[in-house]
C-alpha cells in the first residue's frame, strides 16, 4: 500500500509591534526647514548651527526614518523620508564642499534647476496625499511651493522672492512640525488631541 503525503502550507501572522516612525521624521525634516527658512528670511546668517541640523537632524535621521518605513513595508514614507534626509545631505554638501577649493560652487542656473527637479519630485509626492491625512496635504503641498519659490528667487536674483520663500518655508516646517508631534501625543492620550484631518477612503 502505497503511503501517501500531503503538503500543506502553514502560514504565520506576523504583529507589527514597532513604533510609529514617521513622527521623528516629520519633526527632523520640521525643525531643520524651520530653521534654514528663518535664514531665507534674513534673521541670521547660514552658520554651523544650520549645517549641522542639515547634516545630523534633517540628514541623517530621516534616512533612518525611511529605512524604518521600509521595514514596515510603507513604500510612500520610505521614498519621502529617505529622499529628503539624502537632500538635506546633498544641500549641506553644496554650500561645504565648494569651501575646499576642489570643486566649483553651483551658480544661479545650476541651483535653480535642482531646486525645480525637487519641486517637481515633491509635487507628485503630494497626489500621493490626497489619500492620506489633510495635514499631510499641507506639509506637501507648502512644500511643493518653497521648492519653487527658492527655484524662481535663484532664477530672478530677486531678494523679495527670497524673503518670501523662507516666511513660506518656516509655515511648511511647522506644519510638518504639527504633524510630527499630533501623532505622538494622540498616541500617548489613546485619542485625538491634535486633529490630523483624516482622509475618507472610498468603498
């Protein structure tokens, strides 16, 4: 008599019992424009204050933010988070290696064009919101503006458009601020304390 084996597949449910990530990122990339923007505004100089935040707060730490939303398998905030630390990276480079007398600093037409190919690279993150949150929408779409904002001062020369680009720009990092901060301490109180304007998906 023939014996007979049967294969079945087992399957495992795996708790996600990680911690939100998202809310260090928002708030590292929050502070970081906040503070730069209050440069673009004409309230202090571009100092090692600034770079270092770019380096450590807004570099770093975001890509490691976006490392963490990959292991949660969210495709959107690992793109976003890791894109931006790696610009906040690749802009403190711009303004640092120059000053090593190696390589030529980026002039108006140059900074303009990487500044327009983020706004671009920003504005479609922002669709992606519209099915997300409506804080969100805010953090992207007020950045999608400063994006283009910084392109047109580089491209004018224009130091008014300048100036209103970091007023914008310090309203974009405090909104990613807020919504850094109404996750975590909605998490904490188990309720909404800070509304985030959640999106209704369709059926």
């Amino acid at each position: 008599m023939a014996a007979h084996t049967q294969n079945s597949a087992t399957t495992f449910a795996i708790n996600d019992s990680t911690a939100n990530p998202a809310p260090l990122g928002l708030i590292g990339f929050g502070m970081t424009t906040v503070l730069l923007n209050l440069h673009n505004a004409g309230l202090f100089p571009l100092d090692a204050m600034i770079l270092s935040m770019g380096i450590f707060y807004g570099g770093i730490g975001q890509i490691i933010v976006g490392i963490m939303e990959w292991r949660k398998n969210n495709t959107f905030g690992a793109t976003a988070f890791t894109s931006y630390g790696l610009f906040w990276l690749s802009l403190v480079a711009l303004i640092i290696l120059p000053k090593t007398g190696y390589i030529t600093a980026p002039d108006d037409s140059s900074m303009t064009a990487y500044l327009v190919m983020w706004g671009i690279f920003t504005g479609v993150l922002f669709v992606g919101t519209l099915r997300m949150n409506k804080a969100l929408q805010v953090v992207f779409g007020s950045l999608t503006v400063l994006f283009f904002l910084l392109a047109a001062g580089d491209a004018t020369g224009n130091h008014t458009v300048k100036i209103i680009a970091g007023c914008e720009g310090v309203f974009c990092g405090m909104s990613a601020i807020y919504a850094g901060l109404a996750q975590v301490i909605n998490e904490v109180y188990g309720r909404t304390v800070a509304p985030l304007g959640l999106v209704r998906q369709p059926v």
